[in-house]
C-alpha cells in the first residue's frame, strides 16, 4: 500500500473520525476539522504535476483480490490528476463554504461531513483507479453519497423525491456499466484499463465490441446527466448549496465525462463512439438551456445549465475522436475539440462552482431562490454581486473571463466539423455548428437573469423571509477564490494549458511518441468563431430584452411529453404491478411459502438427476453398518413420526430435540467432533428459542389440528427421495478428487492450526465466514424489525 | 415468563459460570482441538438463556446491559477489521498472519490474526442469538 492509496482511502478514515469529533467539540463546527485534509491531499497532488506534466505516469498497486484479476491499481496521469486536483481543490473551497452555510447548532453535521468525506473518498477512487471493477465499486459509492446528501434534509418531501430519483438513474445506468466492463473483461481477459487500452486493436472487430462500448455510455450518460437521463439533476438541487456546487456541477456530474476521456482510447475508433457522443452531447447542449431560460429557481436556472454544460463538454469530447481518423493528429488540428474540453471542464469548475456559492448566499441571506420576489439586491451586497458578474460573463462567453476561451475554442471544434468527411459528417454534421450557437444564445439569456434579475431592477422587501444584507466574510472567501481564478486563467491560460490540460489530452488521446504542446491565444484575428460570439451577444441581449414577448413559447411544449411525468408514472407502474405480482403469490401464508419452495427444489433437482442421468447407486466403498448406527437411525425415524401425532406442542418440540441429539451422536460416531459440539449446542438453544415462540401461541385443540392432506405428504416425501437420491448419487460419483487431502496438506503448513475445520472456517473459506456473520446479522436484524415495529397494523405475528 | 424455581435458580448461579468459562476455552482452543468463535458464541449465550429461563428478562438486562445490536457490529468490524488488516501490508484481503510467542509467566504463546477474526464470528453469533431471543421474549 503506497501514499497514493493512502491518499484515496484517508477520506474514509476521516469519515470514521468525525462522528467522534462531533460528539466531543460541539462548540467548534466540525467542518473546521474536515478542512485540513482537503488541502493537505490538494498539496499532495500538486506535488504530482513536475511528472504528468512530462504526460508521464505513476503506477502504484496491491493485490487485493488477486484470483478474480481485481487489483487496487492506483495509476495517476494528466487526467487523473486533474480531475483529482479538482476534487480536492473544489472540495477545500467548499467545505469552507460549508462552515458559515451550515449552522453548527441547527444542523446535524457529523452526517454532512461523513458524506461528504465519503463521496470525496470515492470520487478520488474513481478517477485514480485503473482498474475497472475498483473503479465501478467506487463509482457506485459516489451515486450512494450523492444519494445521501441530496436527501440530508431527509425531513422535506422533495429531498426525498430528488434523492430517489438521483440514485434510481445513476445506479441503472452504473448497473449496465458494469455489463459493459464485464463485456470488456470477456474480450480482454483483464480489468485494468491500461492493459484493455493496449489491446484495443483487437477487440475492435469483436462481436461484444459494440454492445460494451453502450453499456459504458450508457453509465456515462446517466451519470452525467445527458439527455434524455438529464432529469434527475434539477431534481438533485433539494440538497444543501454547497454540495449542489460540489457534486452536481463541479465534480460528481463529471465522472461520466471522465470516464469517457478515459475510454477514448479503447472505443474512439469506432463510428457509434462518435456520433453518440456527440449527438447526445449537442442535444443535451441545446435542451438544457433552452430549460434554463423559463427557470424560476436560481438554483434550477444552475442547474439546467449545469446539464447543459456538461451536454458541451460531451459533444467536444465526441467531435475530438473524429482526430484520430486524421493522419494530422499532431498540427492539433482537429484535436482543438479535445483541448476545448478538458479546458472547458477545469473553466466550468471555477465559474459554476462560484455561481452556486452565490445563489447558496443570496438564499441564505434573503431567505429565497424565486428571481420573481429577488431584485435590487446590488445595493445590499455589492460583493456578492460583483462575483455574480465575473460568474455569469464568463458562462455566457464573454471577455475578458475564461469561459469565453474556452466557449471560442468550442466555436472553433464544432466549424472544423464542417470539413470532416468521415461517417456522414459531411451531410449531417452542419448541424453541430448550428446547434451550438442557437444553445450558445440561450445561454447567454440565462447568464443574463441569473445576475439582472436577482441584483438590478425593483426590491421587493415585502416577498423576502429576511432583511437581506452582504453575506459574513468566511462565506465569500471560497467564491471569490474561484472568481480570481476565472479571471487569472481568463487573462493568462497558458499557465494551465502545459501544466494540466496537455497531459490530460494525452491520456484522452495516447499519440505515441508525440508531446502534446498546447498554446492558448486571446486574439485569432476575424475568425467564423469572433463572429459567432459577436452574434451571440447581439442577439442575446436582443432576446433577453423581449423575454417577456416570446416567453409564451414554452407553453407550447405539450406537459404530457414531459419526461418528468414520463419518469413519474414509470415508477409508480412499476411499483403496482411489482405490488399486484407479489400480492398474487406472497399471501401471507408460511405453509405456502414452504410448499413452493419445496416443489421447486423437488422439481429441479429430480429433472437435474434424470436429464443428466446422475443417479449412481455404488455400496462397493462404504463400510459395514454398525448396529448402534442402526438403533440410533430408528430413533430418529421414530420421534420424527411421532412428532406428527402428539397433541401437545411442548412434546412436539421435546421430540424434535431428540431427532437433533442423535444427530449428534451421529456425528459422533463418524468423528466428527466439531460437528457434534456444534450440533448439540444448536439443538439446546434451539429448543430454548422454540419454548419461547410456543408460550406466545395457544394450546392445540383437537379440532384445530390440521387434517391430513395429500399434497403435503407427497411434498414431504418427495423432499426426502430427493435428498436421499442425491446423497448416493454424490457419494458414488467421483467426478474430481476430493479437496480434503489439500487441506490435510496445508492446514499446519499455512495456517498452522491443527483443527481443520476452524482452520477451513477462518482461514481457508474466510470470506464465506465473513458473509455467513453477516447474513446472521442482517437476519437478527430481520426479527428486531418485524417484531418491535410491527409494520402492518393490528395483524400480530401470527405468520411466525 | 415468570418461574420461581430455587433448585433451578441455585444450579444457574454454579453451572452458568462454567458454561462461560468452558464457551471461552473452547473459543481459545479452536485453531487445535475442536471448538472455535461458532460453537464458543453460541455456548456463551446458552449460558445467557439458562439465566433468562431461570430468572428473568429483568434480571439478565440487570447483569448484562449490553446492547446486543452493538455487539453484532462491533463483530462484524473485528471479522472486516481483520481481513482489511492485511491490505495495510500490501497482501490480500483476509489474508491471516500467525506468530509464536515465549512469555514469561505464560509460556509458549502463538498468536494468530485468525483469532481475532474468530473473536468477530464469536461476538455476532452472541449478539444474534440473544436478539432473537430477547426480542421475541419480550414480545407479548
């Protein structure tokens, strides 16, 4: 285990410290002692720039489940450490912001921070993994920490609802994922990525080949909030402030962009690769801010243009494949697209995450996020304000701010579309120019309500909770950092272009032998994309002049169509129908539950023993029967049939015992000490448990005793043909050797125990253990509820 | 459940400490002779029933307050506990360790992780037995 490792898992450790911290100070905010371990793991990783920025990498790994190939590999490249300098940087910056958000006596923080350290745990797990099934383990943690914060508020309705939603799209989609990783593995024969990379080649032209490289968009588009699967992140926006900025726009909502630029050099090559990416990219692109603009909610505004942002930086990464059917990949012709979207990715962290931060203060201190009761709040926080300004001109593209860099190198990928002449871009592929600069317009409406409607025009004191004033020092620190930077990298973008977004390119885009060199420049002279912009801005201030005019065209969309009620109605469908399925077969009936268990094992395991003709009756190896063995076997038989004629529950039970005790003997007899011990102490509490069940029921009358019935009879019979069936068959049928001499081998020689069995339990089949304890507790856990909650009313537990 | 039984109550108060003390024996002795954190556990709490069957719920809340939920996921983190031990020195999940000791008073020791991870099997087979017994006890 190597620093690195350590690095990734020191979130959680912290995770388990907080609940105490929280207990012992309640005088300080917990967040102060999150704080630290953020910027102490962002000063780690920038210690990794001197070797990715050389588009070198560093490998570290320990095996952790060695036989299935699943190591914890921890590989850190140019794309890698971006995304992690994010997460640590980000998460530094927001935890700050948190301390003066959240109030330390109101709020229940030791569960905020624990979330929080877990979600930023797995999201340095996922972007640092190579391999795929540490990295899917880690991915669905994210999803599960993002499900937790949404809902932290778990007492409004809408949490709830938003934080359902979150984990039933993310985790569908991280489900088919997974079908998409085992597909590669099935190809490959191995889950570090590396190694897939390296065999990319030849899996092209297999037949999983495609259906892999769907499942794994289909984790990344529903990860990533692409359209159609978009829904969920305005949804998302119930959770507190800082972590709608932290997760659902600078972060989390990435992954599946991550994970795109880290499969890119596995599937790029191929068609779909491109046009899905880019179709759903450049259509996410458009819808999300054309959404945007009939927002009401700040928040919503945000995240519509969240959504549609990421739809941006899909479509880049989409179009910039194309760059590898072009000898020129190096004159970085047509790999602007690539560039655009890593530095698009680094520009969108810094100017969304100060916009959240700024809508989080204007909510907190006004009491509202509704821009129909905001306005006129320039003069109570002027600060604030001016960071809304550098915020929004930067998203809508303008200068002097880096998103207009960016937003012109954007320009500058989707115009070079027009001279591909791969895969039918030639007819179709005028449409992403043009769809860019339409979403491009509606997103400079947005920028536009976003600061103009919450800070100019008329204050309406009346329809505010609080008397608005400038938000406390602690809470602007974090914003304004991220400011400064959208104006530093504005101003001088090439200080980040060598140093992070070169080698993240070439992690995206593995050219051998070659060093990517990227320049950034303000000024191209009159370019397509100069004029692009200029129009934009005109037309947009044109628009957002006469929103009120054409804002009737939203009510033109059908709400039937919407895929909200679409998602609402799926859902609840499939709870009735799961309900009415399960209501038809689980009625409430144990002795029912008993036979379809028990017919379907008879079933099974009869047709399994005469289609594969398995039934083998050999006495040749078995030694004589003993005549104690025979008086212990009539026992048994005798008290179990006993057991069917007593009229008394208690004899019933004292017989039952007695079946159990000679099992034990019987254990004894064949040396099997273990065995007897355990037997024996089973049977004794057992019969403990079942006096104790027993005293809760009533006596048995005679006419209550149950008839005889044919059909339990000849399930019970069945059951023991079977068993019995299948115990010659087993004992006669040597299909391999047995595992025992291993065992008789190794036990002292590895495990230096001379018990067998335990050494087996512990040791040798320890994970079976682990899980076996487990089922143990969840089951006792079982009891506990259906016991003392008693869900379903007056009906006493009278199934037991 | 409310018995008065002083044969039964006298027996309890001598045999109930036997039981504990053989249970711990036997949950030591396991890596060598029959026995181990199962068998262990689940003699431990038959000692627990025989003082709730010969006293009451009352009486075994008074002499063990324990909260058997606690235990439970106190011995799941020993037996998860264990096997992450060992990724901290860069091999497998799970993988045990063992060492032999010479202590003065004690003797010849040998010391294996597997103890512990049995430790984690012993205390969840305690703590599900007795929540299952105690919840359903409890119930009327």
């Amino acid at each position: 285990m190597s620093l690195l490792h350590l690095a990734i898992i020191s979130p959680f450790l912290l995770a388990i410290l907080v609940p105490i911290v929280y207990k012992l100070f309640k005088q300080i905010h917990t967040g102060w002692f999150v704080l630290p371990l953020p910027i102490l793991l962002f000063s780690y990783f920038i210690s990794y720039l001197s070797i990715t920025s050389n588009q070198q990498s560093v490998t570290n790994s320990f095996s952790w489940i060695p036989s299935l190939g699943i190591d914890f590999t921890a590989k850190i490249d140019g794309l890698g450490l971006l995304f992690a300098l994010l997460i640590t940087g980000i998460g530094a910056l927001v935890v700050l912001y948190s301390i003066y958000y959240l109030d330390k006596k109101k709020e229940k923080l030791n569960n905020f921070y624990v979330y929080l350290l877990l979600f930023m745990g797995a999201m340095l797990g996922v972007v640092l993994s190579d391999n795929l099934i540490v990295l899917y383990t880690f991915w669905e943690l994210t999803s599960f920490s993002s499900f937790l914060l949404i809902g932290y508020w778990y007492h409004r309705e809408k949490s709830r609802y938003g934080a359902q939603k979150s984990m039933i799209i993310t985790v569908f989609g991280g489900l088919s994922m997974l079908g998409g990783i085992i597909l590669l593995y099935l190809m490959t024969g191995t889950f570090s990525i590396s190694e897939i990379i390296a065999q990319s080649d030849e899996i092209f032209s297999h037949s999983l080949f495609v259906p892999a490289l769907l499942c794994i968009l289909l984790g990344a588009f529903t990860k990533s909030a692409q359209f159609p699967f978009h829904i969920w992140l305005p949804d998302a926006m119930e959770a507190p402030t800082p972590v709608s900025a932290y997760l659902h726009s600078a972060t989390m909502v990435k992954a599946g962009i991550y994970l795109i630029a880290r499969m890119s050099p596995v599937f790029a090559e191929h068609s779909l690769w491109l046009w899905l990416i880019a179709g759903f990219g450049i259509t996410t692109l458009f819808w999300g801010s054309f959404s945007a603009v009939k927002q009401t909610d700040l928040k919503a505004i945000l995240a519509f243009s969240t959504v549609s942002q990421l739809g941006m930086i899909m479509s880049l990464l989409g179009i910039g494949a194309a760059a590898l059917h072009f000898e020129t990949v190096e004159d970085g012709y047509f790999t602007v697209a690539t560039t655009a979207a890593v530095f698009h990715l680094i520009n969108h962290a810094t100017f969304k995450g100060s916009l959240f931060m700024v809508a989080g203060i204007v909510d907190h201190e006004t009491g509202t996020r509704d821009i129909r009761k905001l306005g006129g709040l320039m003069n109570f926080m002027p600060i604030t304000f001016t960071l809304a300004i550098i915020g929004t001109f930067a998203m809508a593209g303008l200068p002097p701010f880096n998103g207009f860099l960016s937003k012109e190198m954007f320009f500058t990928g989707m115009v070079r579309v027009l001279e591909m002449d791969i895969f039918n871009l030639d007819t179709w592929g005028f449409l992403f120019p043009v769809l860019a600069w339409v979403a491009s317009v509606f997103t400079f409406i947005y920028s536009m309500i976003i600061v103009f409607k919450t800070f100019t025009g008329k204050f309406q004191p009346e329809q505010l909770e609080k008397k608005p004033h400038e938000a406390p020092i602690g809470m602007l620190i974090s914003p304004i950092i991220l400011a400064s930077l959208v104006i530093i990298i504005g101003f001088f973008p090439n200080i980040i272009s060598n140093t992070l977004i070169s080698p993240a390119q070439a992690a995206i885009m593995p050219a051998e032998g070659y060093v990517y060199d990227t320049h950034i420049s303000f000024w191209h002279g009159f370019t397509p994309e100069l004029f692009m912009t200029l129009g934009v801005i005109t037309l947009g201030i044109l628009l957002f002049a006469t929103l009120p005019k054409w804002k009737g065209v939203y009510g033109l969309f059908p709400e039937k169509l919407a895929l909200n009620r679409f998602y609402d109605s799926g859902l609840s469908g499939i709870q009735q129908g799961a309900h009415g399925f399960t209501r038809w077969y689980m009625n409430g009936s144990i002795r029912n539950y008993l036979v379809y268990i028990f017919t379907f094992f008879i079933v099974i395991l009869l047709s399994t023993l005469f289609i594969k003709n398995a039934f083998k009756f050999d006495a040749s190896n078995v030694s004589a029967i003993k005549f104690s063995e025979i008086v212990l076997a009539l026992v048994i038989a005798v008290a179990s049939i006993t057991i069917l004629f007593v009229k008394s529950r208690l004899t019933s039970i004292i017989l039952l015992g007695a079946v159990g005790y000679t099992v034990a003997l019987f254990f004894v007899i064949f040396r099997a000490p273990d065995l007897a011990l355990t037997q024996l102490v089973i049977e004794t509490i057992s019969v403990a448990l079942f006096l104790l069940c027993f005293y809760h029921l009533p006596q048995i009358k005679d006419e209550e005793r149950m008839p005889f019935k044919a059909t339990n009879a000849v399930i019970s019979i069945g059951v023991g043909l079977v068993v019995t069936l299948i115990a010659f068959s087993a004992h006669s049928n040597k299909l391999f050797d047995s595992i025992s001499q291993y065992y008789i081998e190794n036990t002292y020689e590895k495990a230096a125990g001379k018990n067998m069995v335990n050494v087996i339990l512990v040791d040798f089949r320890g994970f079976d253990t682990m899980f076996e304890i487990t089922v143990l507790a969840i089951a006792a856990l079982g009891i506990f509820g259906m016991i003392k909650l008693r869900l379903g009313g007056g009906k006493k537990n009278e199934n037991k | 459940m409310k018995t008065n039984d002083i044969i039964l109550q006298t027996a309890t108060k001598v045999v109930l400490f036997i039981i504990v003390l053989f249970s711990v024996y036997i949950f030591f002795a396991g890596h060598y002779t029959p026995g181990g954190g199962f068998v262990g556990g689940l003699l431990t709490s038959g000692a627990i029933i025989l003082l709730l069957l010969a006293f009451d719920m009352k009486t075994v809340d008074k002499i063990l307050p324990v909260n058997f939920m606690y235990m439970i996921a106190t011995g799941l983190l020993f037996a998860i506990g264990t096997g992450a031990g060992g990724l901290l020195f860069n091999v497998p999940f799970l993988t045990h360790a063992f060492t032999d000791v010479d202590l003065p008073i004690l003797g010849h020791l040998s010391l294996h992780t597997a103890a512990l991870f049995d430790l984690g099997v012993f205390l969840v087979v305690v703590g599900v037995t007795m929540i299952i017994i105690k919840t359903i006890g409890e119930d009327d």
